[in-house]
C-alpha cells in the first residue's frame, strides 16, 4: 500500500510541477465544448438536448488524449521496468496510475462541466446529473482506457489506435452516462442509469487493473 | 479413451500438413452448400405475405450475423489458450479467423442496409442489433489495427489475445446498454429482429447458408493459418524442405 | 549475509531469441554469494537480452533460472525483493530531485527510507548540493550518480547492472568499482555488463563471453 500511495503521489506531484499537460486536456474540453453551438446554431432548445451528449463525448475525447501518456513516460525513463522488479504486485501498481490519471484528467472534467453546462443553458437538475454521471463515469473511462494503453504502449500510430480499440468499450458508459441526463429530461429519473454506472464502475475497478497488468507485461516483454 | 496427444496437433509442423490436407475438401464443400442454400432461399421458399420478395436478404444477413459473433467468440477462445498455454497456434489462428470475422460484420451491415430500405425506407436504422454489428465490426478492425502494428509476433498473439478476451467479455455489456439506449429513444420503432414467422422452407434455407458459412471459415482459417506458419517458421529446416518451398517451384 | 541455501543465481541450458535470431543456448552459469560475473561481447551478442533473462523481465525460449536452487517461478517474490536492476534507462524522473527519487524507489521496493542515509550515499557517489534540484538541470553523468546511489541504500544481494560506468568520469568509475568490490567482500552478487576493461580485485570475479568465438 505504501508503494501505490508513493505512485499516485509522483504522478500527482510530477503532474502539478508541470501543469501545461494536465491543462491542455482540459482546454481541449472546453474548446470542443463551445465548438458545438458554433456548429450547430444558438437556439437554446437545441442546445439543452445535444449538450449532455456533446459534453459526454467532450469528457471522452479529452480522457483519450491524456491516456495516451499514462505509461509511455514511465516506458521512455525506465522507471515502469522498476515497477516491474518491485515486488509490488503490479495490480496495485496499475490502481496507483489509473488513480492518478482520473485525479489528473476525470476530476478537472467534472469540477468544470458546471461552468460548461451555462454555455448549454442547462437547468440545476440537469447540471446535477450530469456532474455526477461524469463523477462515476469518468473513472471507467480511465480504468478500461488504461488497458488500452497498456496494449498500445510504444507502437507507432499509437494515439489513433489507441482510440480504435478502446471507444467501443467505452460505448456503454457514454449510453448511461448521457442516458442520465435525458432521462431526468424526459420525466423518468435518473437512478437506473446511475445505477447502472456504478455497475460498470465496479465492475470495470475489479478488473481493468489486472487486465492492464497482463497488457503491461505482454508490452515489455 | 485414449489420450489425445495435444502438444503434437498443436506444433505448427503437424497442423500444417493437416489443414493442407483439409482446406480444400471444406471450400468444396462450403461453395456447395452455399448453392443449395441460395437455391432454397431465393428459388424454393415461398413470397412472404408481409414483405415481399425484398426478405430473401435474410438468408444471407442472419448466417452472417450469427458467424460474426461466434467467430468473436472463437477468436477469445483461442486467445484464452494462447495467454494459458502459450501455444504458438492458437495465437495465430485467433489471427486467421479475424479477417473472416470482420467479413461477416461487414457483410452483415450491408444486408442490414439492404434489408432496411425497401422495408422501411431507410438505409440505416439504429436498431439495437444493427448497432451491436456495428461496434462489433468497430472490435474486429481494433483487432486487426493492433495485431499488425506490432512487430514481433509473440507480443502480436498476446496483445490480440488479451483484446479479444476483454472483447468478449464487453459484448454482451454493450449489446444490453445498446437495447437499453434502443428503447428509451422511441424514434426507432422499426425492428429488424421482427423477421417473418419461418416457415419449414426458409429454416432450411437459413441453416444450408449457416454450414456453408461455417466451411467457408474453417477453410479460410486453415488455409490462412498455413500461411502465417510458413511466415512464421520460415527459418526452420522443415519448412525449407517443403515442396513448396524450392527454387523454381511455382507456389 | 549468510544463508543456508546460499546458492545464488544458476541457469540451465538458458536460450535466448530475438527478432527470430537464436542469440544463445544452453547457457549454464552459475553466480555464488562473493562472485561477480563481467558480461562481454560485441554490440548485438546477447548481453542486454541475458540481462533481462536473469531480472524476468522477458522469458527464456528455453531453459531455466535457479535461485538459491529454487526454480525461479516458485521463488520470484523473494528474488525480486534480494535482486535489483539497474539498466540503460536510468529509470528516474526528471521532474523530481534527486532525494525524491531515491525515496520513490525505496517506496516502491518496500524498503526503510532516511533522509540521512539518501544524501550520505549521494555525497558517496560525489553528488554534493544537488540533492534537492530537480534532475532535468543536472548532467548525464550526474543522473548516473544519482541512479548508482540506489547501490549504496539497497539491500539486495544480487546486483544486475547493464553499462554502469557509462557516462562516468574516472573519479565516479573508481567509486563505483570500490562500491561493488565491498559489496562482493560481503557475500553479495554482481553481474555486469561493460565495453569497458574493468578490474575488479578482491573476490572471485569472473567474465563470460557471448557472441561468436
């Protein structure tokens, strides 16, 4: 336990001592974000129902872009050897950088989406759930995005591939997440899909961290 | 019974000469049953009263349907036995059978296409199967992408082998979230699951198509396996012997 | 240091391919407690790849690894936490000091960490003044210190270390040599890699040859 505290806190400390990482994901996200009703036109209806899906798709795409990094830096530096040969199980060692990457990337999205949801004149309810969807929903991205990464760490083409093999994965968390939201909208309550979510939560906790370790080691080999 | 002697039927050598021996007798035999199974559909089972002659696309969209999942499902098996057993084979016949597979997925979404516009005037319709297809097709190209990025084959087997096994496990996930989505928006009402009530004909017609397409992938499987092996092996000595394999031979 | 099944590293009939290439078989070495082995050969023979064999970070295409006469599968926890590796990577961050990264790295091996003793074993390897900066403003030579510092802090027995003296001036090198001289005076293990000619006295020290003859 002491070495995952030790990793989460590297991350987080590395991280802040270099902030532009952590700041252009989450500029990416506001800029797709406001992107949506340059596209699509100003009129309010239209925005309060695309905005739980856009700022969905925006948490999505902008956890891709930093899932990309979780373990190519460690690759490059050696020290992912380390963890290797640590004698630390590697599951936990994985907890500690999925950990790491939700603090990093998830959280900021969530703290943000209020801010975001204005844009979309999005009312006090809706904004509720959908923070709260991201809330358990942006750490299922990162859990089984962590896979992902693990299987594509230093192959060429790495980004997109990654983007290839792990948006399907991520299609039922986008379905209940933004399913929250419109089925508030639409008078039926958003306990099922929330629900559901933590489901996957679970489920996704209990598992991407070993199957992660498996893509790791298959990796370095 | 007698025990069946595995590590000799999964060293590539022996594999090699029994898929040779196979493959061929299996693509007859797929081609005929295909035609018989086309003859059924298309000729012998009768008009159906609701929707016409533009039905017959089943015959091929449900084989394919059900050959696309089932070679997922295949394809994690043999993923399972390369990650446990670390068999040389079984991760490349996890790898033969992904073409196939993305074959059928794309195969079934265009019948689906096919299908849905006369029926229902639409080229595609966001039915909850149709979708399901889709992303399959989306896990299969995933498969296929990082399989052939990779350089060095073993790491290619087992990074294919971890993909499919989390694949397999994510279908029945992603099928249920997709009906979930499929029915809370009720702009969807038409349904492709909603298929003629059989008569015996068309069952017969459908399952001809089935077995023809289940040779077709065992052919395809064999033959494609036998290739990847010569990629494979092709700095041992017996592959150097083969027939095949002499200057001035043509392949 | 004594053990009573001290017998150290052992391979058998170890093969290694890679890339399709065999580039050896049927090794057999053996590293007791008060060893050193010096891995030599040209580029491209084998030696990183032994390296990672011996660590497990990559698997034999055939052979076996003992440790202390147990086949390593069976004792690989106990091998990671008596082994340490030190490899081309440095395997330090460059955003952290260099005190942080020796904590980090007594964390993750689960071992006792001071303050005191982290930056007496820097001022070992002749870092002085330094151990709070962040590494990107320190030399390449400088990171290497501060890498061969974790010698001094751990206690593991076998020592796999792949180009050591790299990058080293004269006056680090005879430091490092002093550091695995004592180290083997004590009944440890250190296998090694380096182009360089090095003379190690005290103890029984060997060198291999991979590649062609």
């Amino acid at each position: 336990m002491n070495a995952l505290w030790s990793l989460l806190r590297r991350d987080v400390l590395l991280a802040l001592r270099r902030p532009s990482e952590v700041l252009t994901v989450v500029f990416f996200f506001v800029v797709v974000a406001a992107l949506f009703p340059l596209a699509v036109g100003p009129e309010r209806t239209t925005l309060r129902m695309l905005a739980p899906g856009v700022l969905w798709v925006g948490a999505l795409l902008a956890s891709l872009l930093a899932l990309n990094r979780l373990f190519e830096a460690d690759h490059r530096d050696g020290t992912l050897e380390q963890m290797l040969l640590s004698g630390t199980p590697l599951t936990l060692l994985v907890v500690a950088k999925i950990a790491a990457h939700w603090v990093l990337c998830g959280l900021p999205l969530v703290l943000l989406v209020p801010l975001l949801g204005v844009l979309f004149d999005l009312s006090g309810d809706a904004l509720g759930v959908l923070a709260l969807s991201l809330l358990i929903g942006t750490p299922v991205l990162s859990c089984l995005g962590a896979i992902g990464a693990a299987l594509t760490l230093g192959l060429r083409g790495g980004g997109v591939l990654l983007a290839l093999l792990v948006l399907p994965l991520f299609v039922p968390v986008l379905v209940f997440g933004a399913g929250a939201v419109e089925a508030l909208a639409a008078g039926l309550g958003s306990g099922a899909h929330l629900s559901v979510l933590m489901a996957l939560l679970l489920l996704s906790g209990l598992f991407s961290p070993w199957a992660c370790a498996q893509a790791l080691r298959i990796a370095l080999e | 019974m007698r025990r069946i002697p595995w590590t000799h039927y999964a060293a590539p050598q022996t594999f090699y000469g029994l898929a040779g021996v196979w493959w061929p007798p299996l693509a007859g035999l797929a081609l005929a049953l295909a035609l018989a199974g086309m003859w059924v559909g298309f000729m012998v089972a009768p008009t159906d009263a609701q929707q016409g002659e533009g039905y017959r696309i089943i015959f091929v969209h449900v084989p394919a349907s059900w050959m696309s999942m089932i070679i997922y499902l295949a394809m994690a098996f043999w993923g399972v036995v390369c990650l446990v057993f670390r068999a040389r084979l079984a991760g490349m016949l996890s790898q033969a059978l992904a073409p196939t597979g993305a074959l059928f997925a794309f195969l079934s979404l265009w019948t689906g296409a096919l299908w849905g516009k006369p029926m229902w005037g639409a080229w595609w319709v966001w039915d909850a199967r149709l979708t399901s297809e889709l992303i399959l097709f989306f896990l299969y190209i995933g498969f296929i992408a990082l399989t052939s990025a990779i350089e060095d084959p073993r790491r290619a087997d087992r990074a294919g082998a971890l993909v499919a096994i989390v694949g397999a496990v994510n279908v029945p996930i992603i099928y249920f979230s997709v009906k979930w989505w499929n029915t809370l928006h009720q702009g969807a009402s038409v349904s492709l699951t909603r298929a003629p009530s059989m008569a015996q004909t068309m069952l017969w017609g459908m399952l001809l198509m089935a077995l023809a397409c289940w040779a077709y992938t065992v052919a395809m499987v064999l033959y494609r396996t036998r290739s990847l092996i010569l990629q494979r092996e092709r700095h041992t000595d017996w592959v150097a012997q083969l027939p095949e394999c002499q200057p001035g031979v043509r392949a | 240091m004594a053990q009573v099944n001290a017998l150290g590293l052992q391979t058998r009939d170890l093969a290694c391919a890679r890339g399709g290439k065999t580039l050896f078989a049927g090794l057999n070495l053996s590293v007791v407690p008060g060893q050193s082995l010096h891995l030599q050969g040209d580029n491209g023979s084998g030696k990183t790849s032994l390296l990672r064999l011996l660590c497990g970070l990559s698997e034999p295409a055939a052979g076996e690894l003992l440790w202390d006469g147990a086949p390593m599968a069976l004792v690989r926890e106990t091998y990671l936490r008596e082994m340490l590796y030190l490899g081309h990577a440095l395997a330090l961050k460059e955003g952290l000091s260099a005190l942080e990264n020796l904590h980090f790295a007594a964390a993750l091996m689960d071992q006792a960490w001071s303050i005191d003793a982290a930056t007496a074993a820097l001022r070992q390897m002749g870092l002085r003044e330094r151990e709070h900066l962040p590494l990107q403003v320190l030399s390449q030579g400088q990171k290497r210190r501060v890498a061969l510092a974790r010698l001094c802090l751990s206690p593991a027995r076998l020592w796999l270390l792949d180009e050591p003296f790299v990058a080293l001036d004269s006056a680090a090198c005879t430091v490092l040599q002093g550091l695995m001289q004592a180290h083997v005076a004590q009944g440890g293990m250190v296998v090694f890699t380096s182009h360089q000619a090095v003379e190690l006295s005290g103890g029984d020290n060997r060198s291999l040859r991979l590649g062609a003859p």
